[in-house]
C-alpha cells in the first residue's frame, strides 16, 4: 500500500478526521446540528434516527443514519450495494447472539444450518438494536466478507433518504508489485497489486484480476463495485 491514512471527510463541514476521532466529531458537529435542526424544523412528523458505524477489516469504514423503523433488509441491501454485491450470495445479521436473515431463502438455511432458528430480517431496527449494541454481518458464506457494526446514537428527527452517509473512508492507493505506480487491479489468485500496463505481463493472467475499489471485498469472488452508487466529492 502507498502512504495512506485511515481517514474520512465529514460530508457536512467537509473537514478531514482520523477514524478514531470520527464518530465523536459527528456527534458534535456543528455543521451536521443545524441542518439536522432545520429540517426537523418543518418536520410533522419525528421519529428515531439510529446513527451507526460499519467496519470492515480494519482500513474500511462507514457511518451512516437509518429511521428505527427501517428493516435489517434496507441495511442489508445499502451494505450489499455500496460494497459488497457480486452474485447475490446468502447474507446473516447476528445481534445479541441471535441471527437474522432474508426468509426468502428458507429451505437454504435449514439445508445449510439444520434447521437450527433464524429470525427475518424483515425485523425493524428499533426492536433489535439500542445506543451501544454492537452486531455482525457476514456476506457470502463460501469467500466470506465480515463487517462489525455499532450504534453510536440516537436522535428523534428526519431523513430525507432511506440511508443517509455521513462520512466514508477515503480511497486508499496501492502500488504496483512490479514498477511502484498506482495499481489499478489486483490478482485475485496470489493478491498482488498491478497497473494496467504490467497487468498483461502476469503470470496468473489478467482474466485473474480485478479493479482496486474502496470496499473491504475488493479481490474477493467476483466483486467489481459496479453497485457503488457513492459519487460524494469534494
């Protein structure tokens, strides 16, 4: 890897934090208060919004606001596109030693689990989850991708989107195994990192590689980050 740092932008006063310091910003951010005030100001209608942070692995990182009455399913599906969908794999949520998933795919489970209980993920985030609850997420059950989530918060307000990003690790660079440039793909046989150029010339063959992206499965299965609907810049 290049020189990187484990860092975001806040997306409301557009100032750059570690990880580590983050989560304390935003629950102070002055910025992010107002606006929050404002449009709670012209609201009919508040209600819980859960402020909660996802990790994977330990260079990538999210935090984001759900309305409580959001389902593990929206969760699910706003982790699936950001950085995880390549072929529709089977995904759990595990909160307080209980596991959730999609009961469309029932007769898989009890094929794959005996039969042992899995509650839906249908279920709403206010009846699972409180300030300080921590969960797991895993995507794919054959290459699997670990995500750890944790609520930092809750507000009584509104969200104008289902899923509202408040900050993200910012892209990481990775050199070039053979010439140092910025690596473009990376091998998903032996992990390498190549550019464009160098590409041609690996042994493993560039039907092996796949685009550096900013999610923890990069290099994973068939992951491209085509979903990736993030286009925040600054």
């Amino acid at each position: 890897m290049m020189e990187n740092k484990n860092e975001g932008v806040c997306r409301f006063c557009l100032r750059i934090f570690a990880d580590s310091a983050m989560g304390r910003h935003l629950l102070a951010c002055k910025v992010k208060k107002e606006r929050d005030e404002q449009e709670a100001a012209h609201a009919q209608k508040k209600y819980p919004i859960f402020y909660i942070k996802v990790s994977g692995s330990k260079y990538y990182w999210l935090h984001i606001e759900m309305k409580g009455t959001a389902k593990l399913t929206d969760l699910d599906s706003f982790l699936r596109n950001i950085w995880l969908e390549c072929c529709g794999h089977l995904s759990s949520f595990t909160i307080n030693g209980v596991e959730y998933q999609d009961t469309t795919y029932k007769d898989d489970w009890d094929n794959l689990w005996g039969g042992r209980e899995i509650r839906p993920t249908t279920t709403t985030l206010s009846k699972v989850l409180n300030v300080g609850d921590k969960f797991d997420y895993a995507y794919d059950f054959g290459t699997t991708t670990y995500l750890e989530g944790k609520v930092l918060g809750v507000r009584e307000g509104v969200l104008k989107k289902p899923v509202r990003i408040l900050a993200r690790n910012s892209p990481y660079t990775f050199e070039c195994e053979e010439c140092g440039k910025q690596a473009t793909d990376i091998c998903m046989e032996c992990g390498s990192f190549f550019c464009e150029q160098c590409l041609a010339n690996h042994e493993c063959g560039d039907e092996m590689a796949l685009p550096v992206v900013n999610s923890p499965r990069m290099g994973v299965c068939g992951y491209t980050g085509d979903y990736d609907f993030d286009d925040f810049s600054i």
